[in-house]
C-alpha cells in the first residue's frame, strides 16, 4: 500500500480543480429531495413521539350516574341547578354537555340525559 501525504499546495490544487457551481442532474436531485424529506419525516416521528410521551394512561376512576328524563321547561341549567347541591353548577353542565355529546344547552323534552353524581 502506498501513503500520500497531503500538503497546503496539494490541498489547494485539489480544491481548485473542484467547480464551485456543482450542477446536479435530475437523479441527484430526486436523491437530494428524498433524503431531505426523509429526514423530515424521521425529524417529525421523533417529535411527534416526545409529544405524547408524558401523557397519563391510567384509568380514571368509574362515576355513578342518574339517568333523568326531560320534563316540559326543563333546561340543562335547571336540572344542573337542582342537582348540583352546594357544588358549582357551570361545571356540572359543561359535564352533562360532554357526557350527552350535546351540541348546544338545548334538550328536548322525553329526552333521556346521564347526569353524574358528585
């Protein structure tokens, strides 16, 4: 095996003979874009990953419901209202909100709502 020893004129000579406007063709442009984008997307994976990574899993603990039917003037607010004792009533309508999958405070009357007890 032979050695070469590289000096500054030698390693100027090389980096002369290098062009300085490198050209690429349409095949070294397809692999530079696909591996940017795989980049991008190993990049994106590791965060995507680290997001969720402090998130609780465990089961939260089963509540009791009742199960009330609408009477006629009946509103979410007057049942939450009734229902709510001494506790905050906005919470417990935005749970019965959430709970029901209602769309807005309107209920219609016969309709059948789950209200979580406290």
């Amino acid at each position: 095996m032979s050695t070469m020893t590289l000096n500054q004129s030698s390693v100027n000579q090389l980096l002369q003979t290098v062009p300085s406007g490198i050209q690429l063709n349409r095949r070294g442009r397809l692999a530079r874009t696909f591996v940017v984008l795989s980049l991008a997307i190993v990049l994106g994976s590791v965060v995507s990953a680290k997001a969720g990574a402090g998130t609780d899993t465990a089961p939260q603990p089963g509540s009791s419901f009742i199960t009330v039917t609408v009477a006629p003037g009946d509103t979410v607010w007057s049942l939450a209202n009734r229902l709510a004792g001494s506790g905050d009533v906005r919470s417990l309508v935005s749970e019965i909100i959430s709970i029901n999958s209602l769309a807005s405070v309107d209920v219609a009357t016969g309709q059948k709502l789950r209200i979580p007890l406290k």
